[in-house]
C-alpha cells in the first residue's frame, strides 16, 4: 500500500545535510526532506531509521532520528 499524506511513517536510509537542512537517502538515490526539532548532526552521512509523518510529497516531519 503506498504512502499518503498525514500518514505516519518509518523509514530507513543514510541522514545527508543539504543546504536547506537534512534529508533521508533511500532506495535508488531518492531523497525525503525532513523536518527536524533536534539537529543529528552526529548521525549525517550514517544508516538511520526516521519516524514521523508524511507531510507533503517526499517530505517528512520527524518525531525520530535514530541509528538503525
């Protein structure tokens, strides 16, 4: 079933900063920009597992940043 609008999620990939912020890198080099509260700078360009809600197309509000 695919992923909609205001469903949560959970995801896993490598956490990249970019220059408007940070995203997750999944499959095939497809990129989920990633609103955050907290600032994992000690997890970029590592594997984790983010939890949160789909907010827009490729587009996350985090609740989670964690090591996967």
């Amino acid at each position: 079933m695919a992923q909609t609008e205001h469903d949560s999620i959970r995801i896993e990939g490598t956490l990249v900063r970019e220059s408007t912020g940070f995203a997750l890198r999944v499959e095939r080099g497809v990129l989920y920009h990633l609103q955050l509260h907290r600032v994992p700078v000690d997890l970029v360009e590592k594997r984790v597992r983010v939890t949160g809600t789909l907010i827009g197309e490729r587009l996350i509000e985090a609740e989670g940043v964690a090591p996967a």
